[in-house]
C-alpha cells in the first residue's frame, strides 16, 4: 500500500513506441505525393475561370482527413507498444482502524466549526472514498478507548459511532493505538490479513496511558502502518473546565510526537490547522488505503481508436477526393 | 506584368499541327469579304509618299523635260507665262496591320488543331490578301513580354517577314501580361498614320483594359477581331480529378471533374466572359470572327466576313 501516485499510463513494450517515427515518414510521403500529384499538371488556359469555378476549399477542411489517418497511425503505433493503464483496485480483505481523538481539547475552536465536528465531517469524507468492501473500526478515545467498533463493513455503524463521540477529558494515544492494532491483529501475530491500516487523529499531547512510540513499535512490528493527523492551531486555547474566570487552557497539537508515531510505524504524518485541509487529507487518504494499483492493458481501445480514426479519414476523404489522404 | 522581359524565348509549339489546307477558291472568297469590309475609306484616303497619281494635289513646278504633256496645269501655266505641271500625291496601297497573340495560352488545342495555328492560318491567309495588289503587311506579335514591331513591308517583303514571325513560334510558358493586347493595340494606333485595315488574332484571354485602345483604333481604321478558342475552353469533360495548370500565370490546382456543379459553373463562367468579349467589340463596332480550333476555320472566317 503506497501513498504514491505512479504514472497513469505506462507502455509495456516501449521499444513499439519507434513505431511512431512512421508518422514523419508518412508525413513526407504525403509531401511527396501531393507535389507528384501537381507536378505533372494539365496546361490549360481557362484554369482560372476553373478555380473559380472548383471554387476554394478551406485550408483547414483540405487537411483533416490527412490530419485524421496521422492520428490513426499514431493510434496504432501507440496500441503496438502495449499502453497500459494505472488503476486502483481495492484491496480484498483490507481493513482500516479510524483512532479518533475526542478529549477535552477537541472543543477548541480553532478550526471551524470546532475541532471533534471537523473531525467527523472529515471522517465522513474518508468513509465516502474507501473502497466499498473495505472493512472500517473504529477507537475513539479520551482517558481511554471508550467507543470501539471492530472492523466491519457496515458503514452505517461505524458513523454512528463516530457521531456519538463528545469532547471531554485527557488523551490516552498510546491505549488506542494498542486497543485498535488488538482489533486488526487480535492474536498479537503478523497481520494476517493483508492491508491493515490505522489513520489516527490527535490533536494533542499524550496525557495519559502508555507511551504510543511504543505501541507504534509493536504496529510496525505486525505490519501495520499508522497515518497520523495532527489537528489545531498552535495557539488554540479553550475555556478552563473548573472555572470560567481561571486563564484558558493551551492545546496545541503535538506534530512531533505524532510524527514520530508515523515514521516509527512506516506511515505518514499530516498536519491540518483547517477544516478544509483536514477533510482533503481524509479524502486521499481514503482513495488510496486499502487499495492497489495495477496495471490494465489498454492497447484494444487504441487500436480501437486507430481504427475509428482510420475510418473517419476515409468517409472523409473518399467521397471528395477518391482515394485515402 | 513584372515578367516582360525582352528576350523571353519564342518556339514552335511542341504539337503544333499547321494551319491546315487553304483552298485557292475560299481565299479569293475572303479577299472579297475583305475588301468590301475596308472599301469604307474614300478613294484618296490613302496616300503614298513621294508624288504619282492621285486625286489630292502635291506641288506645280515649271514644266521640265520629261515631264507629261497632260500634266500641264492650264490655270498655272496661264498666270505665270511659263508652262507648269501639275503633280499629285499618289493614293497609297491599303496597310495591314496585323497584331498576333504569341502568349503561351495559344499554345493550346484539344480539337484538330492548336489555337496557335489557327492564328498562324488566319495571319496567312489575311497577310496574303493583303499583299495582294501592291499592299502593304506590317506586324506587331505581342503576349512574350515586349512586343515586337515588323514595319510594314510590301510584296515579297513581307510575305518573307511574315513567314519569319509565324516560324518563332509562341512564348514559353509563364510569361504573363494582363496588359499586353492594351500595350498592342496603343502602339499600332501610334505607328499606323493612315487608314488601313488591323487584324487582330487572339484569344482575348486574361486580358484587361483593351477595349480603350481598340475604341481609339476603330476610329480610324478597319478593325476585324478574330477569336480563336478551344472546345475544352468551353466546357470541361468529367474526367475525375485533375491537376491543371494555367500556363501563363503558373497557376496549379487540382480539380474534380466528375462534379456536375462545378462542370456546370465552369461553362457558364466561361459563356459569361465570351458574351462579354462579344458584345464589348459590338459595342466597339469591331468585326468579330470567333474560330475554333475544332472546325475549318477558313470557311468560318470566311462565312463571318461575308
């Protein structure tokens, strides 16, 4: 599973590719022969009277079918060098972990509208671009992991329990962490199923629980790569639980410590100070986990279109002129 | 009009096929169409150099001797004392002029024969006739860039000058002169002073601005128009897609014949500008004999004239 985009075509045979140096050639044939086809011309003095009289096509009209059968012999000489196709396809059997954040400091306002209804909204998102037999789990968490929902592909449940979360209390990251790698890898093993993913939100520094470089040790140990997304403004502060008059608290996120989450476990790390960014990084992210790119040939549909273009020419050519461009 | 260089080369067109047979009796025919066409000049019109016979007087001297008795002026003799003649300005030969297109265009026939030698037919027969009777034939080729001026030439003379002109043959291809029946026509009404009769032997193709020169030559001469033109000028056969070219101007295209519009377009164009050229020399009240190549011309310019 990589983050990467590789090239979207893609030639299985490139050294078909020199077929194309055919469309110079025949370029200059067609030179050649149009310069043939007026060099032994018929005097005759009334050629102007019959020039008005043809009357003057427009340049343009004169060369599409020559233009068209270039663009079918490259067609065809693009089929010969095996073009191939880039897709994504869904990994079977892969399965996903979202490892939420909803403490205390979730309520901070800084990104809009608050940082726990831009995390559902960007979760939202995520669920949407997963591949449809994805399996999603779900482990929001605060002191602990209170909402646990093992991976499933029923989307609707894995919503609601995104939904019910409400922003209170520390952050316990590295139980999490443990609790959501328990539910993909449940005997402690290798993950056995292919393709196992964790993407965990944060948004600040671990104030409880273990330490989670230590669990992202043990992820990257059974194969589990965690993406991490730091969420917030380096100065968000919110209102002080105990009294309103006390100074406000400081949340900032903690990118550090969720980067080297990342790195230890072989995923990657994001920060996101905006809802809109957020919901990008969500939306990429659930394009491409759980899915695999291959390579699908595609030379049938060029040769296809060499030959619709082929085609073209001729209907356009043979009525007027009699013979191919 | 850039391109009229003075030694733009003259040959024989490469199927050049002769003007054909020209019988004795249908000349003799012509020579009466012909002199009944220039008869419009009064006796004395014309006028040789020097003194002889004729009706306009010259000079009266004193009589020397030699002299003719009958040229005795009575009148002159009988004021002075001493006996003088009377001498007159001689009436002068017709001169034919005759102006002869040698552009490439001529160079051109798909009937029996090339326009050029129906030109060539024309230029003798008519230059024959007018040699007849101590005539005078001057000639003036134009259509290969300069024009060139033959003076006018008596008898033998002018039989050989004209044999010569018609032997060149007609210009290259690509020389071409909108203006050079204009620049012809201009020049001759300069040369020839007295009334005489101007053939001119064209196509009238790709020419512009004539019809002022022409006007200014019918003034005062006799002015036969002859036309010469070829069936495939008329009208185009359906012979697929061809590549033409226009021999004077270089012009290449590449056409469709088997399209019936723009066959039909073509002969009506072509119609359009030949009742142009016709009612334009009514209008100049020319004679206008239009030959093809595909028929006996003779006997049309015969018929034309009579």
């Amino acid at each position: 599973m990589s983050l990467a985009t590789p090239l979207a075509l893609s030639f299985g045979a490139p050294l078909g590719l020199l077929a194309l140096l055919a469309i110079p050639l025949a370029l200059l044939a067609l030179y050649a022969a149009r310069r043939r086809r007026t060099a032994y011309a018929i005097r005759f003095p009334a050629a102007t009277s019959l020039a008005v009289a043809a009357g003057s096509v427009s340049s343009w009209r004169r060369h599409v079918p020559a233009a068209l059968a270039l663009l079918a012999l490259a067609a065809l000489a693009l089929a010969l060098a095996k073009p191939q196709r880039t897709v994504a396809v869904p990994v079977a059997g892969a399965s996903v972990v979202l490892v939420t954040d909803h403490s205390g400091s979730m309520s901070a306002t800084d990104v809009e509208p608050d940082r726990l209804s831009a995390a559902e909204a960007a979760a939202e998102t995520f669920l949407g671009k997963l591949p449809k037999p994805t399996r999603v789990g779900v482990v929001a968490y605060s002191d602990g992991p209170d909402g646990t929902l093992a991976p499933t592909t029923d989307r609707e449940r894995v919503r609601q329990t995104i939904e019910a979360q409400s922003a209170n209390g520390a952050t316990a990251t590295g139980d999490a962490l443990q609790v959501a790698l328990d539910t993909l890898a449940p005997d402690g093993r290798k993950a056995a199923r292919p393709a196992s993913a964790i993407v965990l939100l944060s948004d600040g520094k671990t104030t409880a629980g273990r330490d989670p470089v230590e669990v992202a040790r043990i992820a990257k140990r059974l194969g589990v790569p965690i993406y991490t997304v730091a969420l917030g403004t380096a100065d968000a502060t919110i209102p002080n639980p105990i009294s309103p008059l006390s100074p406000p608290i400081a949340v900032p996120p903690d990118p550090e410590t969720l980067k080297e989450i990342a790195d230890v476990s072989g995923g990657r790390a994001f920060t996101s100070d905006d809802a809109n960014q957020l919901r990008g990084i969500y939306s990429s992210l659930g394009s491409r986990l759980a899915t695999r790119h291959e390579q699908r040939e595609i030379t049938a549909g060029f040769a296809g279109a060499g030959l619709v273009l082929l085609l073209a020419a001729g209907l356009f050519s043979l009525p007027r002129v009699g013979r191919l461009p | 009009m850039a391109d009229g260089g003075r030694h733009t080369p003259l040959a024989p067109p490469a199927a050049r096929q002769g003007p054909g047979p020209m019988p004795h009796a249908l000349l003799d025919a012509l020579a009466i169409a012909v002199t009944q066409r220039v008869a419009g000049a009064l006796p004395g019109d014309r006028r040789a150099a020097g003194v002889g016979q004729g009706t306009e007087l010259a000079q009266i001297r004193p009589y020397t001797f030699g002299d003719d008795v009958r040229r005795i002026d009575a009148a002159a003799t009988a004021r002075t004392g001493e006996p003088h003649v009377r001498l007159e300005v001689p009436e002068r030969t017709l001169t034919t002029w005759l102006v002869l297109d040698v552009s490439a265009s001529m160079a051109f026939g798909t009937a029996e024969r090339l326009k050029a030698d129906v030109a060539e037919g024309v230029a003798l027969a008519l230059g024959r006739l007018s040699l007849r009777h101590a005539g005078r034939l001057g000639i003036l080729t134009f259509g290969a860039g300069e024009p060139r001026l033959l003076p006018p030439r008596g008898s033998k003379a002018g039989l050989v000058a004209l044999r010569r002109a018609l032997a060149d043959g007609v210009a290259a291809d690509g020389v071409h002169d909108p203006h050079a029946l204009a620049d012809a026509l201009g020049r001759v009404g300069r040369v020839a002073r007295q009334p005489g009769l101007v053939v001119v032997v064209s196509d009238f193709r790709e020419q512009h601005d004539w019809a002022r020169a022409m006007g200014s030559l019918r003034a005062r001469h006799a002015v036969l128009a002859v036309e010469v033109h070829d069936p495939r000028e008329a009208e185009i056969p359906p012979v697929g897609r061809i590549a033409v070219v226009d021999p004077e101007t270089g012009y290449r295209m590449e056409v469709d014949t088997s399209r019936p519009q723009i066959r039909a377009r073509f002969a009506a164009l072509e119609a359009e500008r030949r009742e142009t050229l016709t009612s334009e020399l009514r209008r100049l009240r020319v004679d206008h004999a239009p030959l093809s190549t595909g028929e006996d011309w003779l006997l049309h310019l015969g018929r034309r004239l009579r």
